[in-house]
C-alpha cells in the first residue's frame, strides 16, 4: 500500500496556508468542489512540487439502497486521472433516499447519514462498492462515518461489518479516528474494540478532526482544535498497525497557520510515539484484503432497505413521524443540524442572502427548511428559498425586496413565478406532502 506520510485537507479558504507549510506530503480534495478541466492553480502548484493529491467524494452514496449512478462515478473517475491521484476516497453511508426504488419522493440529506449493520445494507453496500471498483480508474478506500443516533435491529458491530466489507470487496479503508470518539460519545460505542475487530491492514490512511461537545452531544465539526480524545485514539490504532497516511481535517472556522502547524506537529509526535510503544506486536500493513465476491444484494434487500431509509430521511427533512425504533429525541437533534448545515451552505454559495436578510436570514431560512426538503442541491435550493421569501412579499422592507427581487432575475429568470404557477406549485406539495404521511 503506497505511502502517503503527513497530510492536510485542501480548502479554498487556506490553500496559500496549505503551500507555505512546511512537512506536508500529501492533500485531500473534496471531490465535488473541483472540476477535472479547471484544477485550482494552488492544485496544481502543489502537484509540481510532487504533493500527492488524492480526491474525497461525499456524494455518491454507496451505503444508500440505489445503484451507484454512473454519471457521478465517471466525475470522480475523470478527477482522479486529472489529479494523478493513487486512490479515491467516499463514505459509507447514504445521502438520498426515496424515488423509483420505493414510489415515494426523492429527498436529498445534504449529509451523511449512517447505514445499518443489517445483512440486507451490507449487501447491497458490497454490491454498490463493486459497481464503483468496476468504473474507477485507481483502488478505492471507504471512510466511517460520525453519526448522532443509531439504527434499531443492528446485526453487526462497526467493526464487524467493516471486516466483511473489506473480506467480500477488497476495498480499503479510510479510518476517521474523530469519528470513532464521536460514535463513543453519542452511540456508546467503544474505539479499542471496533479497532480490534477491523482489518487494520487495509488501511490506506487515517483522518484525525475535531469537535466540540454539547448537551451531551459530540458534534464531528471539523472547526475545532483536535482534542487530545481523539489524539487517544489515534495513538491505539497507531500501535496497532503503521498507517500509510494520516491527515488534518479542517472545514471552517480557520485558524492561523501557526495553528495548523503546530496540529501537524502534535499528529507527526502521537503517530510516532505510538510506533515506538506498539513495535513489538503491531502490523505492518504489508497484507492487502484479498476481496471476494459474496452475495449479491436481491430486489428484497433493495428495496427493504430503500424503504428503511426513505422513510428516516422524511422524518428528517420533511417533518413526518419518525420510524418505529428510533430515539426520536436523538433524531431530533440529526434534523436541526441537518437544517443548520442547510443554512449554513447556502449561506456560502449565496452570500447576497444574509446580506441581504441580515440577523433575519437565518431564522427565515430554518422556516423554509422545515417545509420544504432539500431536492436539487444547494445552488437551486438558494433560489427556491428567495423564490419562497418573494412569494410571500418578503423581506418587509421594500429596499431589501427589491435587491432580492433583481438577484433572484440575475440567476433564475425575469421576475417571480406568476399565481397560476404558484397554485399548480401549491397543488403539487400538498400531494407530495400527502404521499410522504
């Protein structure tokens, strides 16, 4: 397994910081924020200087009950060449749900959210995974994910099921050690024995991120300093096993580069010291999981699970009643940090917005959000949102109306949709709304 060494993730926001540090051998991408025609100079500046890039997808959704869809896999294929990257990462979880599969709407998490351990999820993620090894150019590795609640019925530990993915796929791993500690806080779960049950030989690298706890409650923010819980368990799973890379996750609230250094510094000094105390027993990650072919997913596992999901992620975004099982008081926390998020992304690619709103935006968007679902990413969901505020003859002051008016005309169209097509758009969620109760 190729080694990648020390890492940090490559925003926009700090890629000046980024190129000036000095010990980094390697970046992340998010996938879905670059284009294989028009790389960010910065990427390829890095690339020059023989930084490895490396590609991380959030948006395929392999854990989800559909097949992967093509079109999005040849994007990441297409970005992987053009970035010369060893490897692509994703997820297991799924981020949409509903649709054909299940006769119910498409809804979109903006998120991802966690898969259950059950056979039939593990089925069907094994056969989406083989789907995506199929058309990538380069090996793919899975990344676990935080989550806030759990599934009712689960089959398997976090570290079971990732054994037999690893067994039946061949896939590597992408092990986030802050996520480990957020599943402890929030789910109970325990890192040294999901460590103990996985392969840690398939690892292709390892993320490391902070948090911040509230109410008991472990956010995975990644705009926080790593806390020395997550260093813990970086520490574990360093003695156990040499991982190829390790890497900074940071998202928001960027600190200075002084910062950052000085949190590579601290990874580079817990990774080392681990090997040290680990020596004598750890692996070395020579082995690479064979991959088998195990079952395929049925129809039944499909749309079992297509169901499962659907009907979570409506009682998520869309205000239904949460399924039978769940702690609802848990799912309610998922569904506010799902609209937050909301908010906060459309508050990043329409910045006009909160300009234009002020202190009233956010709160005027978390309305919006509860009766309308995401459906068609977060680009067009800014202008439904300013399209929804028009409508309804906002913002109260007509100088603010106007400037929202000529910038809803400067992305969307002429003016505001006239009262037939906001009746026959009324008609259609009130029988959407009807079909998803």
């Amino acid at each position: 397994m190729r080694e990648l060494g020390t890492g940090i993730g490559w925003r926009p926001e700090i890629a000046d910081a980024v190129e000036a540090l000095d010990g980094v051998d390697w970046v992340e991408v998010v996938a879905e924020n670059v284009c294989a025609g028009h790389l960010p100079d910065s990427l390829v500046r890095l690339r020059e200087r023989g930084v490895t890039v490396v590609p991380h997808g959030v948006s395929l959704g392999l854990g989800g009950a559909d097949r992967p869809d093509a079109e999005r896999l040849a994007e990441l294929a297409a970005k992987a060449t053009a970035l010369g990257a060893p490897l692509v990462t994703e997820h297991i979880a799924f981020v949409r749900a509903g649709g054909p599969l299940t006769a119910s709407p498409a809804l979109e998490a903006g998120h991802l959210l966690p898969v259950p351990r059950t056979r039939d999820a593990l089925d069907v993620l094994c056969e989406n995974v083989r789907i995506a090894q199929d058309a990538l150019p380069v090996p793919l590795a899975l990344e676990n994910i935080a989550a806030l609640f759990s599934w009712p019925g689960e089959e398997l530990t976090e570290g079971q099921f990732l054994a037999e993915l690893v067994e039946r796929t061949g896939v590597r791993l992408l092990i986030d050690v802050a996520n480990l500690h957020t599943n402890h806080v929030n789910r109970g779960e325990d890192p040294a024995k999901a460590l103990a049950e996985l392969p840690v030989e398939a690892i292709a690298y390892v993320h490391v991120a902070g948090g911040v706890e509230r109410d008991g409650v472990w956010h995975d923010t990644h705009a926080h300093p790593v806390p020395p819980a997550v260093l813990d368990v970086l520490s574990d799973l360093a003695s156990r096993v040499s991982p190829p890379g390790v890497l900074l996750e940071r998202d928001d609230d960027f600190p200075p580069p002084k910062e950052l250094a000085g949190e590579l510094a601290t990874i580079r000094a817990t990774v080392a010291a681990a090997a040290v105390a680990g020596a004598p027993t750890r692996a070395r990650g020579t082995r690479t999981a064979a991959g088998g072919t195990g079952p395929d997913a049925g129809a039944g596992a499909r749309e079992r699970l297509g169901i499962a999901q659907a009907a979570l992620l409506s009682a998520l975004v869309a205000g239904t009643p949460a399924p039978e099982g769940f702690d609802h008081a848990r799912l309610r926390v998922q569904s506010r940090a799902l609209a937050g998020k909301r908010a906060g992304v459309v508050a990043r690619l329409a910045p006009e917005l909160p300009e234009i709103l002020g202190d009233g935006y956010r709160h005027a968007f978390l309305a919006y959000a509860a009766a309308h679902p995401l459906r068609g990413g977060y680009r067009r969901d800014a202008l439904d949102f300013a399209e929804h505020l028009l409508i309804a003859g906002r913002p109260d002051d007509p100088g603010a109306r106007q400037r929202l008016t000529a910038w809803w005309q400067d992305r969307a169209g002429a003016r505001p949709p006239g009262r037939a097509t906001r009746l026959v758009r009324a008609a259609r969620a009130a029988f959407v709304g009807r079909r998803a109760a």
